[in-house]
C-alpha cells in the first residue's frame, strides 16, 4: 500500500521569493551565457559576507577542491591528507591530479578531523621520508573543525590546508567564518545545502593571484588571444549567470536559515534526548553551528533499534532520515589507502557510521512536519 503521506525530504530547497528578480534581470539583459554581473556579483557579496579578500563562482564545491589542489601543485606521487568521515567530493578530486589520498579520523568531541590523528600521520610519513602536499580539513553538518590544532600541526610543517565548508557555510569558529582558515575554503550549493544556487560552489582566498589563475583554468583556460587559443588545460567549471542569481537571494536570507535550522534542532533535542542511548552532535564552545543537519547517534544495545532500522521504518512512513556519511577508508574505491586512527585501537569515524543518523531538517520544515517526525521516532523507541 503506497503511503499517502506528504514526503517529508531531510534538506528540502527554501527558496526566499526574491531569486525571481535576479533571474529575470539576467533575462532581461540577455546575460544567459556563464558568467555575467550576478557571477560578479556574487563572489563580491559572499566573500564580504565571510570576510575574506577574493571568491570564485563554480559549477560546484568539487571543482573548487580540485582547483584548489591544482593551484597547490598536487600531482602524480604526492601524498594528501583528507578527512575520512565525508561525503566522497572530499576526495575525489585528489585522484583527478593523480595524487595518493592518506585518510584521517575524526575527535569525539566536534565529529571533525582529529588533531590527534593527524599529529600521528604526519610522524609517520615524516619517517618515511614524505611529507603531505596538502592538507583537506571537512567541517561536517554545519559545524567547524577545531581549527587552530589542525592548523597548528600544518604549519609545523609548512603543508597547506585546504578547507571544505561545503556543510559550513555560515558556521562561527572563534568568531571568524568556517571556510577562511586555509591558504583555500571551498562553499557547495547543492540543492541540499543551507542556501542553494541548485548546483554550484566557491573557491575563496584571501590570495587574489591564486584565485586569478583559477578563473582562467575554470573557463577552459582560453588565453588573452582574439582566436581560440590555449597553452594549458583548462576546465568547464563556472557558474552561470542565472544561477550566481539566485545565489544572490539566498544569500540575503543565510542568517534566517541559520535560525531557522538551529530551532529545528532544538525542538529534536527537547523531543528525544532524555531517551537513553541517543546522544546528539555536540557543538563545540569554540563557535557557532548552523545545524545544517540535526545529526546524532543510536546506540542499539540501550536503545533497541539501530539507525539503519529507523531509516527504514521511517522511510516507510514517506520520511526521509539518512546515516552519517560512510568513511573513505571503508569505501571499495579507497580500500588500499592509509587511514590514521584517533587513538591506538579506536577509530571514531567507524563509531560514528556505526551509530549515526541524520534527521529532517530543512529550514522550512514546519513545526507539524517535525513533530511527524518526533512521533514516528518515539514509537520506534517505545
């Protein structure tokens, strides 16, 4: 029997009503093409909003990883580190420069790259004689990593970081914006995430030279002749004029996203935390979380269903719910990689797969939807 419920999605799209005029100028000036002045526009807008020096519009938060790691040299033999507990865009771009990916775990405490396993990683290829050619810090569901022990162990040794907020656009570590830490960050717009573009994403950099010479290879790296000419590879990554619109609109409302996104999770943890055996996201004195996703973890033994049986009952009911990201290092196409533990015996990405779940949590979920949501939860804990 098909359920007759309205679907309730785990991140809908929340369009703000006023992407129509931004779309409609670029109609109106027949700014069809890629690029244009909303593209211009928005890289202006977003990297004021983040407060750094240079962005630049793409087709998507990959393309601006693996521009990222063109522009930092990684090439064929080269080692980079790169967070396991992600969504596989971390990673991939690594292989398309022919580099070796070296994955690392996340800490308990922020579900983000482990400063202790790093520290271990580097030791151990410092004595192999190898040091990393960069470093890919992912700031998973909306929160930042502890950014200054990453950072601390980078500059050590003198390895930048790359930093995907892919997740974490609007996220507050120590009062600067997640995504700014790196020599380069890198924003998505998915149709999933906290503001969307429907795809698209943004290299940002405080190194202007760096972001220039990514523009050039982002439009097929055609050179300054009045014939088609090109002395390098280039690639088909920028934004389109249409999109940059409705990137700009989206951008207006962020902050009321942010709230509306950080309520929800509230009303999940008021619902469900006094259960035992749930325990959700911590978030972290050091910043601010937009709770891009209400995530936590079940612990079967104490609660009595595990988190893929809640996906399934709830899917059931036409809900939406989702386990955490699977780690790279578990993934068949990583299977021969290195991966570094948080400490000796203990990896917590695999705890974390193991127990984790994602629920509903769209910026324009209505208080009915989720108490939906709540209701079909708690009948599975009962």
């Amino acid at each position: 029997m098909v359920n007759q419920l309205r679907r309730i999605y785990l991140s809908n799209p929340h369009m703000s009503g006023g992407e129509q005029k931004y779309i409609q100028h670029a109609f109106d000036s027949n700014w069809i093409a890629p690029l244009g002045p909303n593209v211009d526009a928005f890289e202006k807008e977003l990297a004021e909003y983040v407060g750094i020096r240079g962005a630049l519009a793409l087709s998507s938060g990959t393309a601006a990883i693996h521009l990222a790691l063109r522009l930092l040299g990684v090439g064929p033999g080269d080692l980079v580190f790169c967070s396991s507990l992600t969504f596989i865009a971390s990673a991939n771009p690594i292989l398309y420069q022919g580099a070796e990916p070296v994955f690392i775990d996340s800490e308990h405490l922020s579900w983000n790259m482990s400063p202790e396993a790093l520290k271990e990683a580097f030791l151990d290829t410092e004595s192999q004689g190898r040091t990393p050619k960069a470093v890919i810090v992912v700031n998973l569901y909306g929160q930042s990593a502890d950014m200054n022990r990453l950072l601390e162990t980078c500059d050590h040794y003198g390895v930048p970081v790359i930093e995907d907020a892919a997740e974490s656009l609007g996220a507050v570590y120590e009062d600067k914006a997640s995504g700014t830490f790196g020599k380069f960050g890198i924003y998505s717009f998915n149709g999933n995430k906290i503001i969307t573009t429907s795809g698209g994403g943004m290299l940002v950099s405080d190194d202007c030279n760096a972001l220039e010479k990514a523009r050039y290879w982002s439009t097929q790296a055609r050179d300054p002749a009045r014939h088609y000419q090109h002395s390098e590879v280039g690639y088909n990554y920028r934004l389109s004029n249409i999109l940059a619109g409705i990137g700009r609109a989206q951008l207006n409302v962020l902050e009321e996203r942010i709230k509306a996104r950080r309520l929800v999770f509230e009303r999940y943890k008021a619902a469900l935390s006094h259960i035992d055996g749930i325990d959700f996201m911590p978030e972290l004195s050091y910043g601010r979380s937009t709770r891009w996703l209400t995530a936590l973890t079940v612990d079967p033994k104490v609660c009595g269903v595990s988190p893929g049986e809640i996906v399934g009952a709830m899917e059931k009911e036409n809900i939406e719910a989702r386990p955490v990201w699977k780690p790279m290092h578990l993934q068949p196409l990583f299977q021969s990689c290195r991966y570094y533990f948080h400490s000796k015996g203990e990896s917590v990405s695999d705890k974390l797969f193991e127990k984790g779940l994602c629920l509903p949590s769209s910026s324009n979920l209505s208080e009915k939807e989720q108490e939906r949501v709540i209701t079909s939860l708690r009948k599975l804990f009962k």
